[in-house]
C-alpha cells in the first residue's frame, strides 16, 4: 500500500461552465456563469477529468491521466504546475464522447518533448468510434501535412482489471444513458464514475469497501437520461453509503456554495459526506 494523491483536472460537464450563451445574452443574468469569471471561483468548472499521483513501478512516482476532453490543455496549465506534474506517464479514458477524447492531441506536446509515446488505455468499444474521430492519432501510417501528431501507445482494454505502470485500475462498468456503457475505474479504495445514469448491482459489487465515491451530478430536478441528477447522485450514496461522496459532471444549474451547505445538512441528518468537487480540488487515499 502506498498513498495516492488524485487531483480533480475539471469537475464540469461538456458545454463547462461559464457558458457562453448565458454570458454573451444581454444583460447576463445566470448568477453560477457569472460567478466563474470570478478568479479562484469554484463554480467554473473544465470538462471532467482526474490525475491520478500514485507509486508506480519499483517505487517510482507516476502521473496518469483519466480522459483528456475539450478543456484537457488549460486544466493542465493550471494544475500541473501547481501539483508538480513535470511528467505525464499515461491517459486513461473512459469512453469516446468528445468531453473525454477532445483532447487527445495536445499529447503531442508530451510525446515531442519529454517521451517518446503515450500509453492511452481504451475499451475496446469506443476504438470504432476514435478511429473516426482520431483516424491520424489512431493510425499512423496516415501521412498529414504540416507538424507532427501525438504518438499514442493505445492498449485496449475489457471488463478486467489492467494495471497502468504498476497502479491497478478495475473497470466500473455503468449505464450512460439508453443502450450505451461507458467506464467508470476502481484505483484503491477510489471509485471514479464521471459519466454515469445507472449503476448495475454487478458494478455495485466491484464497489464494496469503497472508500471516497466520485460521481455524476449533472443538476438538480430535471432527468437527463445519460447522467445522474443531484437527487440521484445522492440516493446512490445513500444506497451504498460510502464514507465520502464528491460529486462532479456539474452543469450551470448548480451553484457551488448554496448546494454545498444544503448537501452538508445530511451529515447531522443521515450521517451522509457529500460534497461538490471543484477544479483543482485534492485528496489522499491508500492504493
Ligand atoms: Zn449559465
Ligand atoms: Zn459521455
């Protein structure tokens, strides 16, 4: 066992938050867009994504990287200073949406300047997908014009646990809206599931002892279809009832401070911790 740190890269869901609409709209009156522009604010909020900081390999520190989405080159300004990322050793997705992968090629700056390839770890149902999307990432004998492209390492991977440079991840398998499934990932004691409508009582079962949940929250009332609700984030971890709760995925419906304190309530009332993430947002645990 050693202690992992995670780091939460973006805690929004696709359009982020601000969004644009709600800021160009005159005059502006959405109060959580309007908050974001504020420095340090907690309601702005890049596309999800987490690092994962975790003893690899023969005691080496590793820096791996869950999905790589529309935000991924501006979370990582922000963060990987901050959180001496001065190397970045693997991605791992959990499905092919555009808030996951959009990303992908400003790997290129990695894969020029300080390795020469980058493991990316993808199911193997979303490499159809990526291939369409990615084609010049995903095969390389496809000749661009002008700079060079990211060099991906890609390993597919199942419903089996894999290991990433000596840190284990075992899939979390979930419903992401009808028909469709998407990863969520088991590090430790960590559950991570960013993309989530449903959770079958299979997946349920790889999530025993879990200590710190992590789960899809898009906004409150309205159902989605693909993502959880608020009510139905947190009727999961009263289900499950895991010692601590954050949720992300977090549309502008949902402003940070007053959802925050109302979430606090159900630790006097149910015994509950759950709380919102926020970009840049840190916690420890053992893997
Ligand atoms: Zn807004
Ligand atoms: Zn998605």
């Amino acid at each position: 066992m050693s202690t992992a740190r995670f780091v939460f890269l973006g805690t929004g869901t696709s359009e982020r938050v601000p969004r644009v609409t709600c800021l160009s709209k005159q005059p502006p009156d959405c109060a959580v867009c309007l908050d974001s522009r504020r420095p340090g604010s907690k309601n702005r909020r890049r596309n999800t994504s987490l690092l994962v900081q975790a003893e690899g390999h023969y005691g080496s520190r590793v820096n791996i990287v869950i999905d790589a989405g529309k935000s991924f080159y501006e979370a990582c300004l922000d963060w990987f200073p901050e959180f001496g990322v001065t190397k970045l050793d693997a991605v791992v997705l959990t499905h092919a949406h555009a808030d996951a992968v959009a990303g992908l090629d400003d790997l290129r700056d990695w894969t020029m300047s300080t390795r020469s390839s980058m493991p990316l770890y993808v199911r193997s149902e979303d490499l159809p997908m990526l291939s369409k999307t990615h084609f010049y990432l995903l095969d390389p004998s496809i000749k661009m014009s002008g700079g060079g492209v990211a060099r991906l390492d890609v390993v597919e991977v199942g419903d089996e646990p894999f290991d990433v440079l000596g840190v284990r991840f075992v899939p979390l398998p979930v419903e992401h809206g009808h028909g469709f499934s998407t990863n969520g990932y088991r590090i430790g004691d960590v559950c991570y599931i960013p993309d989530v409508s449903a959770i079958p009582e299979s997946t349920e079962t790889l999530m025993d002892g879990c200590e710190v949940l992590v789960l899809d929250a898009l906004r409150p009332g309205r159902t989605h279809g693909s993502h959880l609700t608020l009510e139905e984030a947190v009727d999961v971890a009263r289900h499950l009832r895991p010692p601590r709760t954050l949720l992300t995925d977090m549309a502008h419906d949902i402003g940070h401070e007053p959802v925050n304190a109302e979430l606090a309530k159900l630790k006097d009332s149910e015994g509950l911790d759950i709380q919102l993430a926020y970009d840049g947002l840190s916690f420890e645990s053992e893997v």
